[in-house]
C-alpha cells in the first residue's frame, strides 16, 4: 500500500508548500452526519483508513469551479475510468448528480466504496446488461450484482440512492444485508470511530487512519526526504537556525527512526471549501508529551525545507521561499496540526515556481 502512504506525505508536502499562518484557538470539530454514520456501517470493520468526499458541497464553492472543475471534467471523459462508467449508466457524475463518496481499505486488500447520489436503477440495468464488460449475477435476494471484468470489481444499487461496491464478494455480501439501522461494520470500531470524532472539518472532506502500520509507513516516506538530509549535513553550523529549532533539524532523522508511530494514535487531513480552501493535517498523539515530540519532528523538517530553498543562490526567493516562511505548526492537548489556507493566489504562485 505504499501508495497510500505516499498520497499523506505529499499531501502533506503540498500543505508544506501552500501554508498560511493560523490564528487562534483549535476549532470545534464538526460533528459526523446522521446519514454519514449510517454508511460507516457498511464499511469493513478494521480498515486501513477510510476517506469520505462531499462533491455535492464543494462543486458549488468558488474554489472548485476556479480550480478544480476542469481537470474533474477531464479525469471523468477519460475511457476506462469506473466512475465515467457510473456517469454513462446512470448519468450521475462528481460534477452533477453524485454527492457523496465513502472508500476503506484494509491490509489484505478488500476494499469497500459506496457512492451516494440520485442513480436511475432501470437504466443502469439496462445500460450494464448490454456491456460485455460486465458480467451479471442475480442473487436470491432479488438483488443484481454487476462485476466489472477487468478489476474484479463487484458493485450493486443498495437503493436509488446509494452503490456499495467491492472487490470481494464477501463484503459485496455483507453489504447487501446491513439495514439502516445495523450498528456494525465501521461503527463497531470504537478505536476508528474515537479517531474520525476529533477531525475538524466533515463536510467536505477527510481522511483518517488509526493503524500503526499505517501510520508508520507515512513516517517512513518523510525518511526518503534524501535531498533534506544532504543539505543537514552540509549547513548544520548556519545561524539561520537557532536553539531549539537547530536542534530538531539535527535530530530529524532519529526521530523519525525512533518508533515514532508508537506516539501516533492517528493520522487525518480534511478540508473545507468555499472561495478559499482550509485544510487541517491532524496528529492525534497518545499524550501530550508525544504530541511536544511530534511537532519538534515537523519543525525540524521546515527547518530542512527552509535551508535548501536558502542554499539555492542563484534562484529568486519569490514563491518558494515567501510561501515556506508563512508555514505554522501548532500543538493543543494531545493533538499537532498544521492548518493552511490554500487561496487562488497561492496555486498561481506556486505554478509560477
């Protein structure tokens, strides 16, 4: 699953990139939605992590239609893409018609994906049945399960709001039995559950992970930053770094290597869209002191980031450097994060680079 644990550290590498300084107190963490928590019944029990996107309501925020819905546009007239594949049977898209997106995945590869919109159960059928593509199975049960060839992939229409989907059978199964009311799956995970609980933003999107595995090999991919660590080496006597700050530079990589997942109780990124976007990277540590630990690690690593951008004479300071100075770090109780708004202006100058 590697990359997966590569889409948090360059996601958090984006965060690094775009910050703006947050001010004041930790915000209230928004509360999980009735029908949200319905669908996290639905979802395997001990995940990997999950991820929950709102389409319905970002697309209708300034930020995704200067930004972002284009190159959606684009991603779903490409052929081949399961998605484009729902577009054409049902005529919901992420850009008109599917609202919601749920996807887990575990360590032995089952995934699980439900897909929340307005969905026309007949011309689905209809559209799915005449796909050589496709191969259709009617269950006792009365419902018609549809597997696409090429992935393996399973998927059904629970009801004409909702497609769960899965690349095994036994969760396809699983699925088609959970009631609205069942109190299983996902929402049996107390651990999950307690994690999803601090995450700022819900109604947009977030993705969460609370498995030391996991979360270790996130820690792992910021051990590749093998540019960082050269440099280190080079300019640890420079007097651009100072006490505290030097000496969490120093100590970046025994960090890192010091079992530093052990002090992790879980990993979440989520966001909020409107004209701007607000994102919020989340440690939720095990006690204070390990969250005191975690964000030494981070200033440490813009330390690094501070001192190559300085170390390339012959380039401008301009965006790169501008943007790495606004980044800000922050520690309350137990939790790190590292809020950021991301504005149209941010992406122009940082394309620019």
């Amino acid at each position: 699953m590697k990359k997966f644990y590569k889409i948090f550290t360059g996601l958090f590498l984006v965060l690094t990139l775009m910050s703006l300084p947050s001010c004041g107190s930790r915000p209230a963490a928004e509360n999980l939605s009735v029908t949200a928590k319905q669908v996290l019944a639905l979802l395997p029990e001990k995940p990997q992590f999950v991820m929950y996107v709102n389409f319905k309501t970002m697309r209708g925020s300034g930020f995704w239609k200067e930004n972002i819905s284009d190159s959606v546009l684009s991603g779903e007239n490409s052929m081949g893409s399961l998605l484009n594949v729902f577009k054409s049977a049902t005529g919901a898209s992420i850009s008109d018609g599917l609202d919601e997106m749920f996807f887990a995945n575990s360590w032995t590869g089952q995934n699980a994906i439900v897909l929340k919109g307005s969905f026309d159960r007949n011309k689905m059928n209809s559209y799915l049945a005449n796909d050589s593509v496709f191969r259709k199975t009617a269950t006792p049960d009365g419902i018609t399960v549809y597997t696409h060839l090429n992935s393996n992939l399973a998927f059904f229409l629970k009801d004409n709001f909702t497609i769960c989907a899965s690349n095994y059978r036994e969760q396809i199964d699983y699925m088609k039995g959970v009631k609205d009311t069942s109190n299983t799956g996902l929402l049996s995970n107390a651990e999950l559950m307690k994690s999803i609980e601090p995450i700022i933003y819900k109604d947009n999107f977030w993705i969460v992970s609370s498995e030391k595995m996991f979360i270790r090999g996130i820690f792992a991919n910021f051990a590749d930053l093998k540019s960082g660590k050269d440099i280190s080496k080079e300019t640890m006597s420079s007097d651009t770094l100072q006490g505290a700050q030097k000496d969490s530079v120093s100590r970046t990589d025994d960090l890192l290597m010091n079992k530093l997942y052990d002090r992790v109780n879980s990993v979440s990124l989520c966001g909020r869209m409107k004209d701007d976007l607000n994102v919020i990277l989340q440690f939720e540590c095990v006690n204070r002191e390990s969250a005191v630990y975690v964000k030494k690690l981070f200033n440490g690593i813009i330390g690094l980031a501070k001192l190559t951008a300085s170390a390339k004479k012959d380039k401008k300071p301009a965006a790169f450097e501008n943007i790495l100075n606004e980044i800000n770090v922050t520690d309350e109780d137990n939790s790190v994060q590292i809020t950021t708004k991301i504005t149209n202006e941010n992406i122009k100058s940082f394309r620019g680079m």
